[in-house]
C-alpha cells in the first residue's frame, strides 16, 4: 500500500511543481511540514477519488483548493510554500511524503479497527434475535384424507426481515403424479404475495432444502403447499420431515434485542468497552465477547 500511496502523492507534487511559474514576491502564509503532510495525504485521498470519479480538468492544480481551504490556506501559499521549501538543503520532499503516508495507513487501520467492531457487535445481534417461528418433524401426504397436511399456514406476529425455511423431502417411488412442486409463499392480510419460492421435486432418496424468503412490514403469514397435486391425483407418496421455520429481524431490530437482552450488562469487545452501549447500569457486570461468538459469562465478582 505504502508503495501505491508514494506513487499518488508523488503525483500530486508533480502537479504542483507543473504549475509553478513566476511567483510575485507580495506576502504568503507558510505552511509547516506537518501540516503540509495532511495536505498530501487529502491530495491523494482526493486522487484516489478521481481515478473513479473522473473530473474535468483534474490536473489542474485548482482542484486542490477545497483541500487548501479546509486547512486554512490557498494555492498560492501551497505554491510559495513548496518553491521556498525545494531551496533549503535541509527539505527533503521524500520525508513529508513518508508522513503522509504513515497518517494514512494509521487511519486506515482505525477504521478497518471500528469497521471489525460494528461487524462483530452485528453478528452478536443477528445471533441473539434470530428465533424458531414454526417446527414440525413429520408430515406425510399418502392420500387425499391427508389433504389438511397439503397446506401449511404459519401466521407471523412480525413480518418483516429474513425467514429461513429449512426441511427435508422424500418423493417415494410409490407416488405415481408428476411434474410435482413444493410452494413457498409470505403473503400480506389480503393474501397477495410478497414473497415466494418453488422446489421441482424429485424421486432422489431424502433431501435437504432450504430457502430464505425476504419478508415485509404488511406480511402476515407463511404458506406452503406441499407437493401442489392435481384435482385428481394418482397415487401419492410424499414425506416432509424436519420442517423448521426461523426469522431473522432486520439489522435494527436486531440491535435493540441485542441492547435488551444485555441491558445489565457493559459490553466488551476484545477487553475495550464498546461505547454504544456505556451509558447504562454503573453496576452491571461485563460481558465479554471473545471471537468465535461463544456463551455470555460475566466477571467472577459478578452477582449471578
């Protein structure tokens, strides 16, 4: 990175010193070295910006003024400040390059730092909210008096977020109907559709399915048609086992089980407090999170 990083900041000096022509001799504000490395390093920010974003007239050195301006000073006291500089001995153009890149990679790993935190404190709160809505461990269709098991209807108190619906079929030999499916539906209070999903089933031994349907605030309930047989069916010979049927909230709601079901405790990430979550009990015990997700222990002077 250090090496891409020294190739873009070199690029943004190249501008500068291209366009430095005959300058009149009236006052400038002189920029320190340290701050003239925070201003390299938002040049190649900056840069990299319009490798992607492509401007008119980016080699110019005009695009560089917001950046100059954040910082208190204008192009011409970034023009007088390289010119004047690039004339003492003791300026070395390569060791403000060097600082601006170790603010750089510094940021970069704070924030690579904070976006591991936010993803570890998300995996903790989809685990805790995640939740079994439906379960059933056999459900055999063998006739037409079995047409009640034909049908499933799972109504949802919450319809929103993911559901992950997970079962295994056996399409025997015996069932003489073809083209045969299996039908997933979430659907609102009218009964329109909101989501849905269709298996092709197969004479294949027992197997595994599973899909996630993405809910809505207006769904209402989950409905499977099982096997989807004609009016006249032939002989049938279906086995559905293992059926369970899991919600996964959203990422918002996820947090506020998360914060509720540990509103006692001080949550911990890697022996750091994590400062969402601190101002709560000054006598709760701290929960400790130790990457893979493990059981909640408090401290041993916690009270149980």
């Amino acid at each position: 990175m250090a090496l891409r990083v020294l190739k873009y900041v070199s690029r943004v000096a190249a501008v500068v010193a291209a366009v430095v022509v005959c300058v009149c001799c009236k006052g400038y504000k002189q920029i320190p070295e340290d701050e003239l490395a925070d201003i390299f390093k938002d040049m190649y920010l900056l840069n990299a910006y319009i490798e992607t974003h492509p401007l008119r007239q980016a080699d110019s050195v005009d695009v560089y003024a917001p950046v100059l301006e954040k910082h208190g000073y204008t192009t011409e006291d970034f023009r007088r400040t390289i010119m004047e500089a690039s004339r003492r001995k003791s300026f070395r153009l390569g060791d403000v390059v060097e600082v601006a890149v170790a603010k750089m990679e510094a940021e970069s790993a704070a924030i690579a730092e904070q976006v591991r935190i936010i993803n570890m404190v998300d995996s903790m709160a989809y685990a805790v909210s995640r939740h079994e809505v439906f379960r059933d461990s056999l459900i055999e269709i063998r006739s037409m008096a079995d047409s009640s098991a034909m049908k499933l209807v799972v109504p949802l108190e919450n319809g929103s977020g993911r559901f992950d619906v997970t079962y295994y079929y056996t399409l025997d030999s015996l069932d003489r109907n073809k083209d045969l499916e299996n039908k997933h539906y979430l659907r609102n209070g009218d009964g329109v559709s909101r989501a849905s999903s269709t298996l092709a089933l197969r004479p294949r031994g027992r197997v595994k399915y599973d899909i996630t349907l993405t809910g809505a605030k207006d769904v209402e309930t989950l409905e499977i048609l099982f096997g989807n047989y004609p009016e006249n069916p032939k002989r049938m010979h279906l086995t559905i086992d293992s059926l369970v049927v899991v919600r996964q909230p959203d990422l918002e709601e996820a947090h506020e089980t998360l914060l509720r079901q540990f509103i006692d405790y001080r949550l911990m990430i890697d022996g750091r407090e994590y400062d969402e979550y601190e101002h709560l009990a000054t006598d709760s015990c701290a929960l400790r999170i130790v990457p893979p997700l493990v059981d909640t222990q408090c401290d041993s002077l916690a009270v149980e």
